[in-house]
C-alpha cells in the first residue's frame, strides 16, 4: 500500500503542472476565439471613462486639424482654432455620449478580432494592422462642425485607429496557440483526472492534497504574476498615443482569468492552511503523529 504513495504524488504534481495551460486552453476557447464573447467582454468600454477621455482629446486634436484646411482667408489661424475648439468639443462629447459611439466601437472590435484570431490560426493569412478603425466618427465629427460653421466644402478625415496589438508578436504566438485551442478541453479534463486520481490512489489523502494545494498554489501566484507582467509588455509594445485605450481593451478582455487565478489562488491557500495546521484535518498515524 504504501508504494502507492509516491505514484499519488507523482500524479498531484503532474495535475499542477497542467492547472496552468488547463486555465490558458480554457480562455482561448470561451474568450480568444469567440468574436462574439470578444465584442460582448469589451461593448461597456464604450462608456468606459479612460477610455471616452483617451479618444475625446485625439478626436478633437486630429478634427481641428484637419478643419483647418477651410479657414476663411480674411481669418487668421489662431482666431478659428479658437472658433473651431469649443464646438468641435461640444460635438465630440456628444458623439461620445450616444448610441452611434457604441456601435461603432463594437463593429471595430468585431473586425479587430477576426483579424486577430485570422492571424493565429492561418499562417499564410493577409497581414493587416491589428487597430481599432474609428475613422468613421471622426468623419462624422468633421461634417457635422462643417455644417455647424456653413462650411460647402468637404473635409476628409484622415485614417483614424488604435493599435491594439503589435502583428509580429500575435504572429510569433502562433504556434502555442494552436497547440492550446487544438488540445481544447482536454486539458481541464486531464487537470481534473490527474487530482481525483492522486486522491484516490494515496494512501495518505492529506499529504496529497497537500501538495494538490501547495503546487496549485505556486502556480497560480506565477501565473498571475505573469498575466501582470504580459499585460504591461503588451501595451508597452503598440504606439504611446494608443496606450491607454490598448491597456483598457486588454484589461478588460483579461478581467476573467485574472479574477480565476485570485480565486484560485485563495482557495489553494485555505486548503493547505487547513491540511496544514487545523486539528483534526491530519489524521494520527499508529505512533500518534500527524501523517
């Protein structure tokens, strides 16, 4: 009987080697390959504030820039910036404020993540930049300053996006993205057939859980600490005027797992805690000792 314990541990160990890429696999399958999951995670960043602010300054920097170009000659240049500020920031918070805002957001978030999982799944797909199109409402926003100020001619909003994610690294994850999403939910299951199995095939079910607990524990402490760390790499890589919206998509679209690891974690802890030191949850070998 007692040669089964080491098999138990060896078993224990291995389900805590796999609780990591049994949490990755299942991420990828409910939120990184789920555009419709995707838009619904980051849909209320539409009202988000950093992100609203982040956008209302670039939207009223690029409009009034490019509303220049239709200042009447008699006026000077800083005379209808001046005109020009308040009321394009007027329409900018309204826009920002309204239904056609949130749509728009969502269309672009949609589009963003086909393209996304298009470049981690096809290795010979069409390399397009990984950004937010909002092109559409600055347009908006320049034609309706322009008939605000009885402007007849047509103003052109240049290309307006926020990369989101910088393409050579989506594409240099390729490979361990496939391998998760091929493997699927057979991690989890293995995770959770390697600790039935370790409990029911030691001897001594404490020690095991023990060190189900301990291992889960360390993992999940590392595993968080990387999320924290591959979230500040992540928008450390795209432009810094496309920062903060990057960092408010990526916060967002990672709030799930980082929420299940901190669960996890506490709850590996408690349960060590209490094989470790509560009376009466080690029970006494023949000599009187705790196994």
């Amino acid at each position: 009987m007692a040669s089964r314990q080491p098999i138990a541990q060896t078993l224990a160990v291995l389900a805590c080697v796999l609780l990591l890429p049994a949490l990755a696999a299942t991420w990828i399958s409910a939120v990184a390959t789920n555009t419709d999951t995707y838009v619904r995670t980051v849909a209320p960043l539409a009202q988000d504030r950093a992100v609203t602010d982040a956008v209302s300054k670039r939207f009223t920097e690029v409009a009034i820039d490019n509303l220049m170009a239709v200042k009447p000659a008699p006026v000077s240049t800083s005379t209808f910036r001046e005109a020009l500020e308040p009321v394009v920031q007027t329409e900018v918070a309204n826009l920002l404020s309204s239904d056609q805002f949130a749509t728009v957001w969502e269309q672009a978030n949609r589009r963003l993540h086909r393209l996304v999982v298009m470049v981690l799944e096809d290795n010979d797909a069409v390399r397009e930049p990984l950004d937010l199109d909002l092109t559409e409402l600055v347009q908006r926003v320049i034609d309706d300053v322009s008939a605000e100020l009885g402007v007849s001619s047509v103003v052109l909003a240049p290309q307006f996006t926020y990369q989101m994610l910088d393409p050579d690294q989506v594409d240099k994850a390729r490979a361990g993205f496939t391998l998760l999403e091929e493997l699927g939910i057979w991690l989890p299951v293995a995770w959770l057939v390697l600790s039935v199995a370790a409990l029911v095939v030691g001897v001594r079910r404490t020690a095991v859980g023990s060190t189900l607990s301990a291992g889960s524990a360390v993992v999940l402490g590392l595993t968080a600490a990387a999320i924290a760390l591959g979230k500040r790499w992540a928008v450390d890589q795209v432009p810094l005027e496309d920062q903060a919206v990057a960092r408010a998509v990526i916060d967002q679209v990672t709030e799930d797992p980082v929420v299940w690891v901190w669960v996890g974690l506490a709850a590996a802890i408690v349960i060590w805690l209490t094989l470790r030191f509560v009376p009466g949850s080690r029970p006494a070998n023949a000599r009187g000792t705790y196994a």
